[in-house]
C-alpha cells in the first residue's frame, strides 16, 4: 500500500527526490577569501610599497584563481595589473610561493610561462587561513620580484590576525 505522501505526488517528483539523496554527495562546499579581505590586503600591499617609494598593483585571488580584488597605484604601469595577477594565479597552482617555486622547478619555468594567466616570476604569495589555502596575492611594479614579494609579504604579515581567524579549523 503506498503512503499518503507518496500517493499526492507525481512520479516525476518522486524520481526527482529519490535522486536529491543520491546527488547530495556531490556537492562541494568551498572555503575561500572574500572580497573585503581581499580587497584590504591588495590595498596594504600597495600601502607597503608605497613607504620605498614603489608604484605596484596588487591583484589577490581565491583558491581557485578567480580575481576577488585588483588595485593599481595611480603610478604604477598598466601592465602591473596583468603580471601581478598571474604571479598570484601561479602562486594557486603551484601552492607555494612563487619565489620559492622559482628556485625549485627552474626546469619547468620556460613551459609554464607559455600558459595563460599563469607567469613563473618571484613576488606571488599564498595566502593560507586555519590551515586551508584561500588564495593567493600577487604584486607587480616594483623594481624586482623580491621587493614585490616583499610588498605582499608586509601586506600579509600586517593583516595576519584577520587571516589567521577568517575560518574556524
């Protein structure tokens, strides 16, 4: 004998929630950077800068590369804006500094900077909240790919707090 519930509904519907159990596991639930905090570390990374006398951009992105915020010192080279985002981006494939995977995998970096959006240039960061890797920061302007990381480093460091509690392990 079918139940009263399953005697109101349509068979479409019920096949339609029998597959919602199934599917459930599917999902998946993302842990990333949002936009204010990205925003504040891109802008106390051009602030760092700023103190030695660097025009930078700053571009910081989530785990998955996409750009959550992007900011260009009013003197820094347009250019800065595309660089400094795909130092981040590699920063996020690599999930390591960009200078330190520099130094590792010099075999690779002729390859790699032929992919787009990606460049093997010292002066991206990952940015790493309760364990999980959220996104990365890259920056691009100064005048070396240390005084870049630098620049994120200061950025990071000055807003260690905010990042350290933005997720609950």
């Amino acid at each position: 004998m079918r139940s009263l519930f399953t005697q109101r509904l349509p068979a479409s519907v019920l096949s339609l929630l029998a597959c919602l159990n199934v599917y459930a596991a599917d999902a998946v639930t993302d842990i990333n950077i949002g936009m204010e905090l990205a925003r504040d570390i891109a802008d106390e990374a051009i602030t760092a800068c700023r103190v030695d006398g660097y025009h930078i951009s700053a571009v910081v992105v989530d785990r998955s590369g996409s750009v959550r915020a992007a900011l260009r010192d009013d003197l820094a080279a347009r250019f800065t804006l595309e660089i400094a985002e795909r130092k981040a981006n590699m920063a996020v494939m690599a999930w390591m500094d960009t200078g330190d995977f520099k130094q590792a995998r010099e075999d690779i970096r002729p390859e790699l900077n032929h992919i787009n959006g990606l460049i093997v240039m010292e002066g991206g960061l990952k940015i790493v909240s309760g364990g999980n890797n959220i996104g990365a920061i890259g920056v691009s302007g100064a005048p070396g790919g240390d005084k870049d990381a630098a620049c994120a480093q200061a950025a990071l460091n000055k807003l260690k707090d905010r990042i350290a509690f933005a997720f609950d392990e």
